[in-house]
C-alpha cells in the first residue's frame, strides 16, 4: 500500500506530503482546484508519461516520491534481479522530470521504466478516463478474460502462443524458400556481378577511406606543412633570438638567483625540464619537415583508391562497413537460392503438421475460455445488480475468427440495461455511468483473484446518482476491507464512507498553488455538508451525519 505521498514544484503544487490510510481514502474539493493531479503524480512514479510541461512555472525540475508498504506477497528475487537494495518492507520510487526529460529511482538507484513498469503491475491498479476506454473497446476483452483464468488457462495460452511463434517462423522460412527458388536467371547473374563487385575493391579495412582522405590532405598540402613545421622549428632553435636561447638565458639567472635562495632551485628544476622538452620538440618538428616530400605517385594512387570506394559506397552503403554488411547478406542470399526441392516440402510439411496442432490447441483454449466466460459473465451480472442495475444482461460473446497470436477467438463483452433487449456491445450501449459500474464490477471481482493491495479511482461516480450512488458507495467500502483505495469523489455518500479524507482548494496570490488538508472528524462533517448542499448549514451537517454514521 501507498503510505506517503510528496510532491514538489509539480504542476501548480509548490510542496506537498500525504499520507494515505490503509483503508478507503477519498479526495474531494472545489472544482478545478486540481484534485486530479495527486493521481497524476501517483501514475508519473508509476511511468506515465513525463514532459517539461509538468513543471510548475519558474522552477527547474518536479519530483514526486512514493513510499509503499509492501507484504509477504512481494516477490523478494525482484531486488536481486534489477540490483536493488532492500528497505526492510518498504519501498521507496521517485520521478524527477526536468526541461530535458526525467529518470526514475527505486530506492535510490536509477532504474529503467521496464523496472517500474514491473512494479506497476505488481502493486496498483489506477482507473482513470484511459482504462474506461479500455473497458470499452472489444480489443481488449480478449486479455480481460485471460487474466481472469486459472494458473492453467494460462499456461494453455502460453503454449499456444510458443506454437503460434512456432508456425509463423516456419511460414516465414518457407516463403523466403519459395521466392528465392523462383529467382530469374537474369536476377541470379546481377546477383553474382554485384558480390563479384564488391570483392573487387578488396575491403579488409572499415576504417581505410577515413585513412585515405587523411593521407590526401597530407600530401596535398606538403609545402604549407613544411612552411609551418619549419617556421616552428626555427622559431625554437634558430637563432640566438630564438625560444630556446631565451629560456637558456632565464634558466642561467634563476641557476645564479637559487644560490641565493634556495628557494628557487624547483624553478630551476622546472626549467630544465622544459628546455629538455622543447629540444626534443624542435628536433622532431626539424625532422618532420626534411621528411615531408611529395609522392605525385601516391598521390594518384590515393585518388585513385578514394575513388573506387566511393563508387562502392553509392551503390551499397554510406559506409565501408554498410558495404560489408550488404555484401554478407547478398552472400547469404546466393548462398541459399537453390533452396532444393526436398528443403521447401519439409518446410511444407512442417507448417501442415504445426498448423494441425495449433488449430487443435485454439479449440481447446476456446472452450476453456467459454467455460471462464460463463463464470465470469454471471458474477459481473451479480456483481452489476447489487450496483443498482437490476434489470442488466451481462453476456461474454465468443465469435471465431482468423487465427492470430490468441487463438481464433474474438471476445466482446455485451451488455442491456432493460430486460426486454438483448444485450448489445457495451460501446454502444453503456451510459458513462453505466461503464463506471461496469468497471467498478470487473475491479472487485479481479481484486479477489490478484495480489494487487492498492486501487486508485479518478472519479469512480461520474454519470451516477441515488441508488446507483448508495450501491458504489457500499461496494468501494467493502472493497476497501482487503484493499487500499484512493478516489476522487464529487458524491457526498460515496466520501461518507471514507476512513481518511483529504480537501484540496486551491489559493491565489501572485500565483496559484494547491493546499490539501487532512481532515479531522468535524471538518469531514463540514465537508461532506458542503458537497450534499453547497453550504454548511444545521440541516447539510444533519444530513452529512446521517451518511457517515447512518
């Protein structure tokens, strides 16, 4: 479970530390006071995704850190396999988000989004207007009633898609097979002069047109370079005016001076040294100079070289090593054209008898999703009645299709709020409402098959009222018995049954900021008066008492 919150120069939030209950926690306030954005900053831990935008105006960076508690159900190899140390039974996650992008840390240590993409799906579970959208879209009912299957279901769908990997590599192996052996004569001899080719220029070096064009620029600029070697050299040891001289002069006063003042004989010694040094430079730069000659010979040679190779690289790679790659895979692709006959039909046979298998496996992994989608279709419509749809038909529609990397099947779950129509894709159908108890049904009945302990809802309410709001209410608290749930509520009832609330108002002085304050028992009776009436009054405090303590 979530235990503390804290919040940084995030959005319109200066600072800000909460910490959460381990029961059901509400948030409630004014609109637009940006009640929203404490779920936000839970799901950026979480490795939602980060931009500069996100940075409250005037500062430099955003930070948001997540405390959690874990439970025995923690796997403890997770530390061991990303190279984390433990904190006894917490865990620590933190985002910074700068102008240039943003990193995340488990506790402590920089980690990569798969690590936390890892502890997304291991410890929260947050509804917002994206997941209502994935409730929605048939697309993704397939893997709602996968995840709802047994330990062996799973493994079925496993093996199926082994098989199913199976099959398309093989299919894929078979195709290339087919085409090549229908290659032209015309196409084979092209082929062959291209690799011929590309052995011709005779490349053992990647790096020789790089050498080559810096041997060009030697030579062709021999007389400037011995002008300026030689300018160098004399400007060193020429003449009695020279660097040299100079220094000797200087190293002869500082040597008279040291016996004086033994201080400074080091500066003698570095003199010395320095003399040493710029000897030996000026003979090299001496030497280099009476070296530099011009080859005209190799000087064609080079451009001659230069020129073969970049004809090469035109036709089969900006660079030597792209040539040499091209020249592999031809190679490859010559080497393997007379793909016999025997070869494509054992191909052939194989993608027969992995078909046969495969198709085998989908049935059986189609019954057992049938047998896991009456199950589950009947506790939704259960689950959908005590949320004040007594009159809802919820079915699980299994039609066959091609098959894929899931089987044959293609989910869509239905649904009719009146019982004298059949039920109709929930797209098509469902209010906003109705979606929400839909999701909130599929929420509790999911939370008793997974390990997940916290629950976060972005106003779970929309789109309901009355009974409908009574049955959330009652459903999220008990719900909220075996789990942690955080919600935004504009519901009166649904914040009654809160066993911590939070207030967010929103302040403006030169600029907006946010305040969330925790509330005690009176002003939780304040607060949930002033969303049942606007006000605080005798009779909204009354009323307010009545919800929270029946």
């Amino acid at each position: 479970m979530i235990k503390t919150l804290s919040i940084k120069d995030f959005i319109i939030i200066d600072e800000l530390n909460l910490e959460f209950d381990k029961g059901f926690n509400v948030i409630t306030g004014e609109t637009g006071a940006g009640k929203s954005i404490m779920i936000n900053a839970i799901d950026l831990a979480f490795g939602a995704r980060a931009s500069k935008e996100l940075i409250k105006t005037g500062k430099n960076r955003a930070i948001i850190e997540l405390v959690l508690e874990l439970d025995h159900t923690f796997p403890s190899e997770f530390y061991e396999t990303f190279g984390i140390e433990p904190l006894d039974s917490e865990l620590v996650i933190s985002r910074e988000i700068t102008e240039t992008g943003s990193r995340s840390r488990v506790n402590g240590v920089l980690v990569t989004q798969e690590v936390i993409k890892n502890l997304r799906e291991m410890l929260i579970d947050i509804h917002n207007q994206h997941m209502t959208y994935t409730y929605i879209q048939p697309k993704h009912h397939i893997s709602l009633l996968d995840n709802y299957g047994s330990q062996q279901h799973l493994s079925l769908l496993n093996n199926y898609r082994e098989m199913y990997k199976q099959y398309v590599d093989v299919s894929k192996k078979l195709d290339e097979a087919l085409n090549k052996s229908d290659m032209s004569e015309q196409q084979i001899e092209f082929l062959k002069f291209q690799i011929n080719e590309i052995e011709s220029a005779q490349i053992n070096d990647i790096e020789e047109d790089k050498k080559l064009d810096e041997e060009l620029g030697v030579l062709s600029n021999v007389e400037k370079l011995k002008e300026l070697s030689y300018s160098s050299y004399w400007a060193l040891y020429g003449d009695d005016s020279c660097i040299l001289t100079a220094l000797g002069k200087v190293k002869s006063n500082i040597s008279k001076a040291s016996e004086m003042d033994v201080s400074l004989a080091e500066y003698e010694s570095d003199l010395i040294n320095t003399l040493e040094s710029l000897r030996e430079l000026s003979s090299n730069l001496r030497n280099y100079s009476e070296a530099l000659e011009l080859d005209e010979q190799r000087l064609d040679e080079i451009q001659q070289r230069i020129d073969i190779l970049d004809k090469i690289k035109r036709k089969y790679g900006n660079t030597l090593e792209q040539v040499l790659e091209t020249y592999d895979s031809m190679l490859k692709d010559f080497n393997s054209i007379e793909f016999s006959q025997d070869e494509i039909e054992n191909l052939s046979r194989q993608k027969s008898e992995i078909y046969g298998a495969l198709l085998a496996c989908a049935e059986t992994l189609s019954q057992s999703r049938k047998e896991i989608a009456s199950g589950l279709s009947s506790l939704i419509q259960k689950e959908l009645e005590k949320l004040d749809m007594p009159k809802v038909q919820f079915d699980i529609n299994i039609e066959k299709t091609e098959i894929n990397t899931n089987g044959f099947d293609c989910v869509e779950f239905l649904i009719s709020t009146n019982i004298s129509e059949a039920p109709k894709p929930l797209a098509k159908i469902a209010s906003g409402g109705e979606i929400s108890r839909v999701m909130l049904a599929i929420k509790t009945i999911f939370a008793n098959t997974d390990n997940i302990n916290t629950i976060i809802f972005d106003e779970i309410d929309t789109g309901i009222s009355g009974n409908a709001c009574q049955a959330v209410a009652s459903e999220i608290s008990e719900l909220a018995k075996s789990h942690q749930i955080i919600s935004i509520t504009h519901q009166p009832i649904i914040a009654a049954k809160s066993d911590r609330h939070f207030y967010v108002a929103k302040t403006q002085d030169e600029t907006t900021s946010v305040k969330v304050y925790t509330l005690d028992e009176n002003n939780k009776i304040k607060a949930i008066a002033m969303l049942a009436a606007g006000e605080v009054t005798v009779d909204s405090v009354k009323f307010a008492k009545q919800l929270i303590y029946g």
